[in-house]
C-alpha cells in the first residue's frame, strides 16, 4: 500500500505565516504616589483636633463672602449697563437720540405744555369729521358710518376742483377752488358752513294772543347750524334715485350733493334763504308786549 500523506500539514508547510504588528498605545504619564506617613500624635493633641479652629473660620468665611459680594456686585453691574445700552440702541431704531435730555426715560419725550385739547383719544378726530360721522350713523353702526366718510372725503379729494357760483359765494376767507380737493376735510367744512342756517324760527304757543303761536327767532350755535345744514344734504340725497345697491353708492351721492353745495347747484340754498326769509319776518315779534311780560317774570 501506498504511505499515507496528511494532506493538512503539507499544505500549512507552504503557507507563509506573518505575524500582525502590535498597536503602538500613547505612553501614558508615570505618577509617583507617594508613601503614606505615619503620624504619632499625643493624646493632648487628638483632643485640639476635634475643637474647631475659630479663627480659621472666620478668616475662610470673611474670604468667601467677599468674593462673593464683589461676583454679584460685577454680575448686576454688568446686566445694568447691558439694559441701558439695548434701551439706547431701540431708542435709536425709532430715530431718537439717546443722548437727548428731553427725551431720557421716555419713548416718544415728554410732551409740551399745557397739553392741547386734541390730544384727548376721545378728541383725536376733527370735530366737524366726528359730528357729521355721527350723523351718517344708522342702526348704531359707526364702523359703516366711518367707511362712509374715508370714501366722501376720497371722492372729494380725487374730484376735479369746483366751479364756484358768484350768485351763491362761500364763507368770506375761504381757499381758491383749485385749493379744495388738496384738503377734504376743509372742503367738507367750508361747504357745511356755508350752506348752514345763523337761525331757527320758534314758535311760542298762545304767546300771539287767542291761541296763536307768535313765531320768534332764535340764533344757533355751531354744532347746531352743522347738523341742520347737513340733515338738509341726507333730505336731498334721499330723495334723489339711486344709481345701484353697492356699498359705495350711498357715500358717492353725498359726496356729489357736497360738490353741488360748493358750486351753488344744490336744492339747500333755497332752504336757507326761506328760513333766513322767515327769521326777518319773525324779527318784529321781538318786541311783542305779551313776550316782553314773559321775559320780566324770568
């Protein structure tokens, strides 16, 4: 029989084994311990060491509370000075100069005095704008009655300047009519002002004797003759036929009524002149002897 061959080390005979290096490991730091010493101590000794050292307390407890104080001290320092220098860089984000006397503390500086009427919030709009407002309010909804008025006074600002009637003239003093669109809200005005009654006509009953009324006239302030004179410009609108349902119809036509004022085209002029017509009539009532006993009882 053939000799029997160990097929397993003949082949690891023809391997070539290497070996792996060894990972290099960071040399660490030598540390010397060192021996531990052997105290003696006495018995008077071990007694003092159990007694607290008071001066030595003191002196740790002085130390710490000072390093403490002056830590705390320089924290609020530092957070003091980091509030003023963001309050002086927002004062400066809305354009005011920090370093200004007047406005130090403040946001907007302190206000002149005496503090003029308008400055009230209950008074911040113009008072003719505010009353005639009022006026187109219906229902209670002054929000409509505010979208109203911005679209009259848009409309009137955007108008083409009136042609002004020599037979009906405005208010004495009053602008060029090339001056009126560039400010609504005098347009507004002057045209209210010049359209409103001076007086009202009253009647006294059984003053003209046998039950008859004795008509006498009575003069208006300035709210009053505002709020007449612009109750005849809604009569007028009212009556006149509307030219759709959308929002902005009602304020386009009182806007073109105001225009019409303006140029002595509105039906309110006849207004004023026949109550100005009665009031002169009615003047002479002024000195009827049954009013002049009424007026010795008051």
């Amino acid at each position: 029989m053939p000799p029997r061959l160990n097929t397993l080390t003949a082949v690891c005979r023809n391997l070539t084994i290497r070996s792996r290096p060894l990972a290099q490991w960071p040399a660490q730091p030598c540390i010397a311990v060192a021996a531990p010493r052997t105290i003696t101590t006495t018995p008077s000794q071990t007694r003092n060491q159990n007694k607290p050292n008071v001066k030595e307390l003191s002196r740790t407890t002085k130390r710490w509370s000072s390093t403490t104080s002056s830590s705390e001290g320089q924290l609020e320092t530092t957070s003091a000075e980091n509030e003023a220098a963001l309050s002086q860089l927002q004062m400066v984000a809305y354009g005011l100069n920090p370093f200004d006397v007047s406005v130090e503390g403040h946001k907007y500086g302190l206000p002149e005095l005496p503090i003029p009427s308008e400055m009230h919030m209950k008074h911040r709009y113009n008072p003719v704008v505010d009353q005639i407002t009022r006026l187109l309010m219906q229902d209670g909804k002054l929000s409509k009655a505010q979208r109203d008025m911005a679209i009259i006074l848009n409309y009137l600002r955007t108008s083409p300047p009136p042609k002004l009637n020599p037979a009906r003239p405005l208010l004495p003093g009053a602008p060029p009519a090339s001056h009126l669109p560039l400010d609504p809200v005098l347009y507004l005005t002057l045209a209210i002002d010049s359209v409103a009654p001076l007086i009202r006509v009253r009647a006294l009953k059984g003053m003209a004797g046998g039950g008859f009324s004795l008509d006498v006239p009575v003069p208006l302030a300035a709210r009053q003759r505002r709020r007449i004179a612009f109750q005849w410009i809604l009569d007028v609108v009212n009556k006149k036929k509307s030219k759709g349902s959308g929002r902005t119809m009602f304020p386009h036509r009182v806007a073109e009524e105001i225009v019409a004022v303006v140029e002595g085209r509105s039906g309110v002029w006849d207004k004023r002149q026949q109550l100005h017509k009665a009031g002169t009539t009615a003047r002479a009532n002024l000195n009827s002897p049954n009013l002049r006993r009424k007026r010795k009882s008051f």
